[in-house]
C-alpha cells in the first residue's frame, strides 16, 4: 500500500492502493507503507492520465523515512532527489532500458519469469496490457504483444533493488516485465529504502499491484503458449477454446 504521508494534492482510497493527483500537475510525492525488503517489486499500473500537461510518472527509492519529513517535496526531481539518499528517474515515451557493458537494449522475451540477478519474478503480472480495439491489429504495432508504451494507460512499473557483494545495492526499473538495467548503483543496503512514486503531470492516477512470487498458474503458461503460435490477439477468437479462456488471452 501506499504511505499515509504523501504531497498535498494526492488522494488516497481506503486500501491506499490507488493515489489519484487531483489538481494541478505537482505536490504528487506517493511512497511505499513500508521500506522494501531486498528484491521485492513495488509495481504500480497507470489508471488515469489527463491532457495538457508535459511529463510522466516518476519511480524510484528513498532512504529517507516519510514519516519524518518536515514537509512533502513539491517535486521528486530535483526537489527530494537533491535532500539526498533518493534516487528518482522519470519514466519517458521513448525506451527507458539502461545499456549495461555495451548490452543492446532488447525486448521483452516471452519467458515466463523475469529474472534479475536472484531475483525471479512471473512476469505476466508485471505486463501492462492494452484493450483490444477494433482495428488493432491494423494500426498497434505492438498489438500482438499487446505490450503498452511505458507511459500509456495500463502500464505497469515497478522498482526494486538487489544486494551487490561489497554491501551496497543496486536499484532497477521494471518497464511492462522488461528489466531496464542498474538505474542506479552502492545504495545504501543497511538503510531501510522507501519506494518513490510521483504522480506527475500527465500521469493523474495510479494502483498499486500486488506481486505472486510462486509459480505462474497452469492457465497463465497455457497462454503464453497460445501465444507464440499465433499472429495477433485477434486470431484467438477463432481458436476453439470457452469463451473465459479466450477472453483471458486476450488479457480482456
């Protein structure tokens, strides 16, 4: 869940699980109740956007405990960023993945768990996923991924971190089940770190995503088997399959 300290024009539901920015485009600082433990996922989806605005959702850790603020930054960059032990990157249209020793960046594989480093996440929770249109697969490239842009609706970013051998802790990005390398490097891993997000500008509502670290079920790999034999979603429709499992295909 979130925090219960947050900017001043956040609102949070009941379950604090969701945090909708409710005027302006700043004063959208959200944090994790709690601090993460080494390699656990705070991953939220995009609800709602609203036009008008530059600039998208920010993600990242703080050492800082919310708790005892004097006051909730304006702005995670550069406001928090610069009060120190935080690391915050925004979350842009174009690819965010970080190239790591000359690594290319490349796209989602279809396995069925995301691993980063020991950690071992299923990833189909971590995919953002589109709704099928009409003329989808005409116009969306990405259609038979069903893979959303990083910024759109729907899309799901997480962030964690993971012990490095001399004490310190590197800190990732999670982009729609893609690990978009080391954002940030020698955190402080004997400090407890807070998950960061920003509901800014375009970004005016997110819901946090609760994370299975068990096995995928039996039906979530059935699909992705359906998957890498067929040319888009539509074509599911034609399958004989219950029409359930034909809508939890297509990821409806």
């Amino acid at each position: 869940r979130f925090h219960r300290v947050h900017g001043a024009n956040v609102r949070l539901d009941g379950t604090r699980t969701r945090a909708t920015r409710v005027e302006s485009f700043a004063h959208g600082l959200c944090f994790s109740q709690e601090p993460l433990a080494p390699g656990e996922v705070f991953l939220v989806e995009i609800e709602e956007k609203e036009l008008g605005w530059c600039g998208h959702l920010r993600v990242g850790l703080t050492a800082l405990d919310p708790q005892r603020l004097e006051a909730v930054p304006e702005y995670s960059l550069p406001d928090l960023v610069n009060m120190g032990d935080t690391w915050v990157f925004a979350i842009t249209r174009n690819h965010n993945r970080v190239a790591v020793d000359g690594e290319e960046a490349r796209g989602p594989p279809g396995e069925p768990f995301l691993c980063i480093e020991r950690v071992r996440i299923p990833r189909d929770v971590l995919v953002g996923r589109s709704r099928p249109g009409r003329y989808s697969h005409i116009l969306d490239e990405l259609y038979r991924t069903n893979v959303l842009p990083p910024t759109a609706r729907r899309s799901r970013i997480g962030v964690l971190y993971t012990p490095q051998p001399d004490g310190t802790s590197d800190m990732h990005i999670i982009i729609n089940g893609e690990d978009m390398g080391p954002s940030a490097r020698r955190l402080p891993a004997a400090r407890p770190l807070y998950a960061v997000v920003d509901v800014f500008a375009s970004t005016k509502s997110v819901r946090v995503i609760p994370v299975d670290y068990g096995l995928p079920s039996l039906q979530t790999l059935c699909r992705l088997v359906i998957e890498k034999h067929i040319v888009h979603r539509l074509a599911i429709d034609s399958l004989d399959l219950p029409a359930p499992l034909k809508s939890f295909c297509k990821h409806e």
